[in-house]
C-alpha cells in the first residue's frame, strides 16, 4: 500500500497535518491531523509497504508488541482507506 500523489504530509503549528495538493483540494473537504506515530506511519507509506514492513517499523522504533502494533496499524490503514487516501 502506498500515500495516493496529490496528498503531502505538514507541520502546521506543531501537528502533522495531511494537506491536499492540486486536483485533491476539489476532491477532499477537511483536515486530518495525525498523531506522532501517525505521521512516522505516513512517512513510511510514502513508498510501497507491506502491513508487516509497517510492522516492522513502527516496533523498531518505538516500543511496541507486534500484537499491539499489528492492531493499530490496521486502524490507521482502514482510516486511511475510508477517506480513500491510500492505494
């Protein structure tokens, strides 16, 4: 899975903030914010990444069960897919 183009990642006033770009402003009506780990998650997803190599990550670098991680990762995807902002 990958970030769709036309969607870049910014810090606005200390929060991350996903921010439309181009033709996105049209199709997209709001603002996300994302939360630290959120932000790591979306850097990674800049590039194609499997659910495991997200896995991997986000347990090397904060600490983290696989368990735990594997959960909440699956969240952030699913967010993520319901505002049709990843491949």
């Amino acid at each position: 899975m990958k970030v769709k183009s036309g969607f870049m990642l910014r810090e606005i006033a200390g929060q991350a903030v996903v921010v439309p770009l181009g033709e996105r402003v049209v199709e997209f009506n709001g603002i996300i914010t994302l939360s630290e780990s959120g932000a790591f998650l979306w850097n990674k997803m800049e590039e194609e990444v499997s659910e495991n190599e997200l896995v991997e990550h986000i347990t090397g670098e904060y600490d983290i069960d696989p368990e735990t991680a594997r959960k909440d990762i699956r969240e952030f995807i699913d967010s993520m897919r319901f505002r049709d902002l990843i491949d």
